[in-house]
C-alpha cells in the first residue's frame, strides 16, 4: 500500500512538472517554425511578442527593458531562476554589487559568497550579420525556465542568469528583411548594403569603453552600475574555417592589468565547453586561435577589467542556408592547428558534411549550457573570486594613487566627456571642493579625481594609462603576427585632454560625484555692440557655429591674433537676439564669449551655411558611419551622398564634401558581388564631377586609406611612402603616434601643438620634388613616435614624414589625412582638425561654383 502511494505521489509530481513546462510557450509557436530551421529567420517582433508571452507564462521569468537602440526599439533583459529565487532579485542583486565592490570585510565577503547566487549574463543578435544567436536566445531561455532536468533544477537553484536576447534589435530587422528579399537568389547569404547598426555596424563590438552608441551605454549601465555578473557570455559567429565553434582559452598576448584569476578563469569555462562537446560527441570546437585577451573595448574583453570573466563563443554557419562541406575537401589544417585529432586545443575535428542553422543553434545552446552548469557547481567560489580580484585591486600598492584630471584645460569639454566616460564604465569619481597641492604642483577646486584604491582599478589603470603590447612574430624572423584589434588606446591621449598620474598619497576635499558631468556655465561679458567673439579652442564651439548659423547670425573666422584674439576664435556678428543666443549657448556648453563694439583690426573670413556632404558607397562602411555620427553630435548640416547622388546631383551647394576611409578600388568600382542596382563605385562621371567641385572651389576631404584614392585618381605630386612596405619593414596596429601640429596654419587653428594620431597601419606623406600649392597641417614627430601600442619600423619610415596635408587644386582643396582623425569617435583630440577644415571650404569666395 506504502509502495502504491509513493507511486502515486511521483506520478502526480511528475505530471505537475509536465504540466508546468506545457504552460511555458516554446518559441516555435510564434516563430511558426523551429528554431534554427533551414530558410527561417525570425524578425524582432517576433522575437519580442515571444519574450513577453515567456515572462507572462512563468513566475521563474521577469523582463525589463534596459533603453532603446539608436532607432528607437526596446531592448529587453530577462532574468531567469526559480521561483523562489525569483521573489528575492534585489537581494541577490546587492549581494553580487558588494562582493564586486569589495569594499565589505573578508568575513562578511565568505558569508555572502555562500548566501549568493552566481549571476551569469548571456547576449545575443550583436552583429546582426552573425544569424544564429538572435534566434537561438529565445530557446535558452526558455530550456532554462521549463527544462526539469536536474541539472537544470540546480542551475535554476543556484544562477540568475540574465539575458539581453538582442543587443541591436535594428541590425537584426536589417539583416531578416534582406535575407528575405534576397531568398532564392544568388544573394541570399549575402550582408546587406547598410550598416546594421545605424552608425557603426560590426563596430557595435568596438564600443565598449566609449560608450558612444545608447545600446552600448544600456548595457554597460547593467553591468558596471547595477548587477555586476561573474561570468558574461557573448555570442558570436566567426569560427575557423573548418570548424564549428571556437571557444577559450584564447591566444597570447594577455594584456598586463589583468588579474591572472580572469585568465584562469575564462580557460577554467573553456574546459568546460570542450569537455561537454566532447562528452555529447559534437565534433569541431577548437580553441587558442585568432582572439588574444589584450584589446579593451569589446563586450567580452571590458569585463576582464572589471573582474568579470568574459567569454566569447565564435560558431560557424551564420546564415540559414545551408552549406555544404564535403568530407574529402576539409582542410588539413583549421585556425593553424592540425585536423589530425593530434591537437590539444582540437583535439575532435569536425569531419564535414551538411551544416545547418540548426547546428549552429545547438552548439550555441550546449555553450552556453556548460557556462550554467559549471557556475552552478561553483557559485560559492566564484563569488569570492570576484570580491578576492577587487580586494587585489584596492589594495594594489603598485599602481597609482590617484590620477587627477585638473580643472584648467585646454579643451573642457573633453575633460567632461573622459569623466563620464570612466563613469559609465563603473569607476568612482570625485571632485575637489577646495584647491589642493601635490608635489608642488596645484590644483583648482573643480578638479576631478579617480583613486586608484577601487576594485575596478584594472580598468581605471588601462584607460589612462599608455598600452605597452609585446612584440610577437608569426615564426622567429617572420613577419607580425597582428593583434586582436587595436594596440594602443590610451584616452587622455586621444582626446588631448591632461591628466596626472600621482603615485604619492595625498589629501584633498572632495564630494562624490553621482551624476554626470556638464559644462559648467560660460561668461559674457564686453560690449557686443559689433559682435561677440568666443575661443575655438573647445570642441564645442563647431557645435556653438552651427547652432548661430542656424539661428541666422553672420559667423566668420578670425585669422591673425589681435587684441587678446587668437588666430580661429569665432566672431559673430551682432544682430537682433544675439545677446540672448549667447548667453543662452554659454550656458549650456560652459562657452565664453567676449563682446566686442569695432570689427577687428585684422583679416577674417565670413561663412558661407556650413553643409557638408558624406560620400557614402553601397559597400557598407562603418568609417562612414562614424564619421556621420560625429557630425551629428555637432550639429553639421549633413546630406548623405551615394555614387547616384555625387554624380548627378549640384555639389556646389556643399562647403566641403567628406570621403572616409575606404579602399581606392571600393570607392572607384564598389562591388559587384551584389544585385544590379547596387553595384559599382563613383566611377569615371563621379569622378569628374569632384574633380570640377573641387577646381571650381569646393574643398574634399580624404580620410586615411581615402587619401591613396586622392593621390591616385587626382594625379597629385605627393606619395605615399609606407604604401609599398612590407609588413616585415614596417608595422604599426592600431596604435598612438606622436604628431607635430603646425598651428599657425588654419586648417589647425585651436590646435594644441602637439597631438596622439589614431594610426592603424596609416598613410604617411612625401610631396614629390617640385611641387608646388601644398602646405603641411601635420607631420609625424621626429622620435618618440609611439605614445601607446606597439610600432616597428617607425623611427625609419615614418618620423618626420607628412600626416596632414592641403593640396590646392584650382579654385579649391584637397584634405590628406593619413590617420583616422575620427576613428571610433575617440580621438578628440584631432577633430578640429576636421573642422577647421569643413571651414576653408564655407570661408565666402569671390569664385563662382560651375553648377555643370
């Protein structure tokens, strides 16, 4: 009887279990197909119909929303775990913020550890072209809420897992719609001809310690500000050739701020993923290949410096088409190592066959599951891990004591942005209430000031800090072997903003600062009754133009110093509402403008309306986007200018047409690997029709690799003489280089005299013997070239050679960069630069523009 009741009490809690998990929608029925299915993509609203029928059907699911892409649709985070646990969030989610902050005692720290739950953070749908994970988001979380395995029963016990289903819901409704339109072409498989993220495209990944994109700034604020997980999980769809899915270890270099614990942590998850591929017999993931742990801005790397293990999946089989790999034709060798089963970090080569969406599907989810399992079997540790690295960092007595950004600068504006930036990151700031000395050297109240004693640290040192990157060489005597991105970073330097590092101790009266930073209240003061003149020193004052331009006032450029003017302050003439328009502009971006009763002695130059227009080619170029965005956030007049539109439309209405960086060939011939109506370049006509804007007047500016299409189709007399080099002679990756800034010229007017070029195996300028009608803007230094990452070959190739160059051409100008001035939107440093030089193209001119 005994026994029958047992029997009966088991089959009743099974079949509530059952049950329970019939309750829970599956994707597919609302998707209308399985996840993963041949030819089936899922759009995003979709996807968020799905999400919201999942947290309405489940009290082990709630989801949020976390901001808005930068076209306006909702990003969401959905928290998973038991029930129980689910009724307790806050509490975990304290827990995890001071064991992060590791500002509690030991004791307190080993209670919590065990008292906590891991929190494990998973992402999806980031670069949109990488098809898979998007969907696959949408299974995990609901294996994760309805599976009754015991292991997921222990997971559920033990993790708050926190997922983003999409982290760039526009690129994903890009990316499906061109997928459809496309299905059952030859395209079908193809990237679509925009970027999918309006601005920056695969540079999503790239924005991590700037958050300069609002769902960068979204997703930083959950894990920096609020939830601080242990181990986050980003998802992507790159593998080697030949294999399924990459996983950790990665390869050397490991960057040197970095607490080994990290390290050993992500090969620890590593482990764990080979060894479940191994153990379910899914062949094909390999790892030590490609991806290096040196480069911060990604959103698996950034976590490293704040003691979070970062993880990054790279699966194969990105698009839902499947692909045929026979078995005969697999490559003897896959990411460098042997396909033999003889590798350690391959040691279960994937043979070939047909590979589906599906597959991809499952080896993201059998991923991500091993991440689960094993922060479950290890919660306790890992949660004191995390407090034990930030303990290390406070009380590292090697770093700085401190690093003080001082009031006094030369472009303030900037000196805010780095505050907030560091801020958005999850770094303490301070602010000094009073002035205060340290080695003799003063301080304003005002000044800001980051301790090195935090436990983000690690991220404080490696933003302020020069990158110093290890020479490494694909074979003794070979050529570089490239770094995993960039090399150098350091942000004071590229946003030319002066910032102390001081390793004695030292007291100071100071406030927390809590919000973020705003300029601080400029003065008006002078006579105006013939205008008012302000400083283009910040970079604020392109925005300060263009606002008084659109408010109808004659703006002009002074170009001599005068009486207490420098050479490139602005004058605005005096009309009707000025006062109040100043005071108003002061005001908000912390301006000052000096009120003059005569024009001034010396030369100006009106402005015509500042309009530029930004080439952009059917191939989808995140240079272009960048720069599209900068310009946005001053406030430029912008029109968007296609092959059709360069050459059929009146570019004389344009003060200075901008070229991004994009290959010669790119720009001439586009691609022809896309349908019709989207193929080729400017070609020959768009090409006369910038030659005869640019004779008749116009101003064109080229941003480095651009500037090779300059040289070539314009026929210049200048060379570029790193073009023909060898990577053997001459390397420089991503990195900061010295440069020497002629500021008495007017494309540099404002400038500091010395500047960090962005340079990522950049241009460098000769102008040939015997030209004529070309002047230097600015040229690489001397010696002591770099100034963060890693150079080879720099002293002989590159010092003293042209970086900026103004090529008179008829009636008008060609800009040469030969560095990205606006790279990433983070070297601010540089963009008067580009300025100064949109200005010489709207300076008012007594030639008429040929409108034929």
């Amino acid at each position: 009887m005994k026994r029958s009741i047992k029997i009966l009490f088991a089959l009743l809690f099974l079949a509530c279990f059952s049950l329970s998990a019939q309750k829970i929608p599956h994707p597919r029925e609302t998707f209308g197909h399985e996840v993963g299915a041949d030819y089936k993509l899922a759009d995003y609203d979709q996807m968020l119909e799905y999400y919201d029928k999942l947290a309405a059907s489940t009290d082990r699911v709630q989801m949020i929303e976390i901001g808005k892409s930068v076209m306006g649709r909702p990003m969401k985070l959905v928290f998973i775990s038991s029930e129980e646990n689910m009724k307790k969030l806050e509490q975990w989610r304290e827990i995890s913020e001071k064991l992060s902050r590791a500002e509690i005692s030991e004791a307190e720290a080993r209670k919590l550890s065990k008292e906590g739950k891991a929190i494990v953070w998973f992402d999806g749908g980031m670069h949109a072209t990488e098809r898979a994970h998007a969907q696959m988001t949408s299974e995990l979380m609901w294996r994760i809420a309805s599976e009754e395995s015991e292991e997921m029963q222990k997971i559920r016990d033990n993790v708050i897992t926190l997922v983003v289903p999409v982290i760039n819901p526009d690129g994903v409704d890009i990316v499906v719609d061109w997928y459809r339109k496309t299905l059952g072409t030859p395209y079908e498989s193809s990237s679509p001809p925009i970027l999918y993220q309006k601005y920056v495209g695969h540079d999503n990944n790239r924005d991590w310690f700037m958050n300069n994109m609002p769902e960068t700034k979204a997703v930083t604020t959950v894990l920096y500000n609020q939830w601080y997980p242990q181990i986050v999980h980003n998802h992507h769809q790159t593998a080697p050739r030949g294999a399924m899915i990459f996983i950790p270890p990665f390869r050397s270099p490991v960057n040197q701020k970095i607490h080994p614990g990290i390290t050993t942590g992500v090969n620890l998850v590593g482990t764990a993923m080979a060894n479940r591929f191994a153990m379910k017999k899914m062949p094909g993931a390999i790892a030590h290949t490609s991806f290096s742990m040196f480069w911060n801005g990604g959103m698996r790397t950034t976590p490293y410096y704040h003691n979070q293990i970062g993880i990054l999946t790279e699966t194969a089989q990105p698009t839902p088409t499947p692909t045929e790999y026979p078995e005969d034709r697999m490559p003897s060798v896959v990411g460098g190592k042997p396909a033999n089963a003889t590798e350690i970090f391959y040691p279960y080569p994937y043979k070939g066959g047909t590979m589906t969406f599906r597959m991809a599907v499952d080896y993201m989810l059998e991923s991500s599951m091993a991440v689960l399992d094993l922060a479950a079997d290890k919660k306790d540790e890992f949660l004191w891990n995390i407090y034990s690295m930030g303990r290390d960092a406070i009380e590292d007595k090697e770093g700085a004591f401190a690093y003080v950004i001082p009031k006094d600068q030369w472009n303030p504006s900037e000196a805010i942005n780095l505050t907030n930036i560091l801020m958005q990151g999850g770094l303490e700031a301070k602010m000094a209430t009073s002035a205060f000395s340290v080695n003799g050297k003063s301080y304003e109240a005002g000044s800001v000031i980051f301790y090195g004693a935090q436990s983000f640290r690690p991220y404080l040192a490696d933003l302020m800090e020069k990158q110093v990157y290890p020479d490494q060489f694909q074979y003794p005597g070979g050529p570089p072997m490239p770094p995993y991105d960039l090399a150098g970073w350091t942000l004071p330097m590229q946003m030319g903003v002066t910032v102390d590092r001081i390793t004695e101790n030292f007291s100071a009266s100071t406030s927390d600062i809590t919000e973020k930073l705003k300029p601080v209240a400029g003065t008006v003061s002078g006579n105006g009754k013939y205008g008012y003149v302000f400083s283009n020193k910040d970079n604020l004052s392109a925005k300060a133009i263009n606002r008084l331009q659109k408010a109808g006032y004659t703006v002009s450029i002074i170009k001599e110093a005068t009486d207490g003017m420098e050479a490139g302050s602005v004058l605005v003439r005096s009309k009707r509402g000025l006062d109040d328009k100043v005071k108003e502009i002061s005001a908000e971006m912390g301006l000052n403008f000096n009120g003059i009763d005569k024009k001034p002695s010396v030369e100006t130059a009106e402005l015509n309306k500042v309009k530029i227009g930004i080439y952009k080619s059917w191939q989808a170029n995140m240079d272009e986007g960048w720069s599209r965005w900068m310009f946005e956030q001053f406030e430029f007049d912008l029109d968007t200018l296609h092959n059709a539109e360069i050459k059929n439309s009146d570019l004389s209405q344009y003060s200075a047409i901008i070229m991004p960086s994009q290959s010669p060939r790119g720009i001439m011939n586009g691609s022809n690997r896309m349908p019709e109506n989207l193929r080729g370049g400017i070609g020959e006509d768009g090409l006369a029709k910038l030659d005869a804007y640019a004779k008749n007047g116009g101003a064109i500016i080229f941003f480095d690799d651009a500037s090779n299409f300059a040289i070539d189709e314009f026929k210049l007399p200048v060379t570029n003489v790193l073009r023909e080099l060898k990577s053997s002679e001459f390397f420089i990756p991503g990195s900061l280089i010295r440069t020497d800034i002629m500021t008495d010229h007017p494309l540099a007017f404002g400038m500091q005299s010395q500047v960090a070029a962005s340079f990522d195996n950049g241009r460098a300028f000769k102008i040939n013997d015997g030209a004529e009608g070309i002047e230097e803007v600015a040229r690489y230094a001397s010696k002591d070239l770099l100034m963060s990452g890693w150079a080879m070959g720099e002293d002989k190739y590159l010092a003293n050679t042209s970086a900026m160059l103004n090529v008179n051409y008829g009636n008008g100008d060609l800009v040469l960069f030969g560095f990205g001035p606006q790279f990433r939107g983070q070297p601010r440093g540089t963009y008067k630069l580009i300025f100064n030089s949109i200005y010489m193209g709207a300076e008012k001119k007594s030639i008429k523009m040929n409108k034929k």
